[in-house]
C-alpha cells in the first residue's frame, strides 16, 4: 500500500488507547477534548466539554502538558493561560473558518471606525485578536458577558455576526457586529429543518446560537453544546432535532440514551457540510503520535499572550 508523503507510519496492531494512557501518565499529562472530536478522542479524554468548560479546566491545570483536542484557537487560550507549560495539539492545521476570516490587522482597522466601544469577541478568534478585545465570552455565556455592560455603552461584537445577532435580541441591545461566521452552523438548512420538524411532530429543537436567525426561530431551545446536552437530559420529548455539529451527538447518547437524537444536514445534503473540517482533522493516531513525539506544540508571542490574557480572565471572573 502506498502511504502518502509526509504521513507517519504506526503499528496497525498498536494498542493507541493503552499508548495513550502510558503516555499520558509518564508526561503527567491532561488531554482536553471538544465536543465535537471524534468519538474515540472523546472516549480517551481526561474530560470533554465546550469552549468555557474547556477553559476552566485549562485555567485550572496542574499537570505538566496539556494535550488539546480541539482546534487551534482552543490550544493557543490553553497556553496563554499556562505559558510555561507545553500545550500539544494533534494537528496545527485544525483551525476555525472563525478566526481565519477575523485577522488582527484588519480586526484593528474595523475597530477603529468605533472610538469609544468596548469590545466582546467570542473565544473562537486568534490570540492576537483576543488581545484587542476587552473581554472574551463563548456560547455559553455570551449573554452574561454582554449584559454586564451598562446599556449605555457602546459595544462591539466579533467575530460571530449570528451569535452577536441572537445575544442582542435576547437583551434587546444593539451590537457593532463584525461581519463573521461559522462555515458549519451558517449552512445548516432550515427547509430541512422544518421538514424534520414535520417527519417527527413530537420531537424538539435545539440548536447553536452560531445558526442564522432563520434556523433558530424553529427552536424550543438555543444555546452552546453543554447547554444542548442539558436541554436533552432534561426533556421530557422522546426525541430530539440537533442543530449543531454532530459530533455532540457521541455525549448526547450516552446522556440520553432513551432519547431519540436527529442530526439535521447541511443545505448540500450530498457532503457531510454540517460536520467541521478543521475538528475532524484530529484523529487518536495523531493525538498519540504528538504525545509520543511531543509535537507539534502551540506557542503564543509573549507580548500577545499579556495582552491577550487580560480579557481571557475578565471571562473566567465573570463566568463564576
């Protein structure tokens, strides 16, 4: 079989989950793992949550590596919370259609159009874009972040317009948006959403803040993959519609196994476009071969990494 230049060649009949655990204890390692990973990433993870959950736990370290399964912008929050310590992810190109389309440069020249804003950017944008913000929030609690603000001031929120879109109507304020959004969440397709909604009248929908206003209007509950998680739980539907990457859907079944969980597609039902590209670049045979050869790390310029942990803790302190 001819193996692609540039790919790593491992055992076939290597043990990846024993591996990783050796490994994991000989480095004194902690391995964080999305949601939306694949399920076997998930399975092995010391713990799975969403954006704040896998912060905290960051933030609250005490192992000697962090090993982040997830996409870039989750790792480089990991090491600008931690900077003297090694931060591994199983592949430097799982990046976010988020942060690629916020870069700092231009971030700075929108800004400066709104002398006197503060700025709100969600978690997923790069280090050097956190580092112009005032204060970082994730799904979870953008609404708490942005509500903290006296309702007189200005305020500007990046990069998720539809995210921003949904917090100012749930607080019925007006945001500065920057023009942004996720390549996954903004193409899921609300004509198949409602033609599910129609094939199963007894289940209930709940979806990401990430999905256009024309989604979310169609569900009984909208907010981030921990609060999807609980929304299923506690239910008393026997099914339930996911707007959001299915990767969730792993948790979900094992959370709810009585549950009925149906995952809607992507507007071109012949791709897999409601999965994320840059989460599935992660598999456990990279996630061993970067703890085996502890690479490749992710670093932050320490001059970034300053600025751009003061609104990283505004978050943490206001999300207690």
């Amino acid at each position: 079989m001819l193996i692609p230049p540039g790919t790593v060649a491992v055992d076939p009949g290597l043990d990846l989950f024993a591996e990783i655990d050796r490994l994991r204890r000989e480095l004194n390692a902690v391995i964080l793992a999305h949601y939306y990973q694949e399920p076997d990433i998930q399975d092995v993870a010391d713990f799975v949550g969403d954006s704040l959950a896998l912060s905290q736990k960051a933030a609250a370290a005490d192992a000697e590596v962090i090993v982040f399964a997830g996409v870039h912008f989750m790792a480089e929050t990991a090491k600008i919370l931690n900077p003297h310590k090694q931060v591994l992810l199983p592949d430097l190109e799982a990046g976010c259609s988020l942060a690629d389309g916020c870069p700092p440069d231009r971030f700075a020249a929108f800004l400066a159009r709104y002398p006197g804003h503060k700025v709100v950017s969600y978690i997923n944008c790069s280090a050097a874009t956190k580092a112009q913000s005032d204060v970082i929030c994730t799904s979870s609690n953008a609404v708490k972040i942005v509500a903290s603000f006296p309702a007189d001031q200005p305020l500007v929120f990046a990069p998720d317009r539809f995210l921003g879109a949904w917090v100012a109507r749930q607080l019925g304020r007006d945001l500065v948006l920057w023009p942004g959004s996720c390549e996954v969440h903004e193409v899921f397709s609300e004509k198949a959403l409602v033609g599910l909604k129609v094939a199963h009248p007894q289940a209930k929908v709940a979806a990401h803040p990430e999905c256009p206003e024309a989604v979310l209007q169609h569900a009984d509950y909208v907010g981030s993959t921990t609060g999807i998680l609980e929304f299923a739980r506690r239910t008393d539907a026997p099914a339930v519609i996911v707007v959001t990457e299915p990767g969730i859907l792993h948790q979900m079944r094992k959370e709810s196994p009585g549950k009925e969980l149906i995952p809607v597609p992507g507007a071109d039902e012949s791709c897999s476009c409601n999965e994320c590209p840059y989460m599935k670049k992660n598999t456990l045979q990279k996630l061993y071969l970067c703890m085996r050869d502890r690479t490749p790390q992710v670093t932050v310029d320490p001059a970034i990494a300053a600025r751009a942990l003061v609104p990283i803790r505004r978050m943490l302190e206001l999300s207690r």
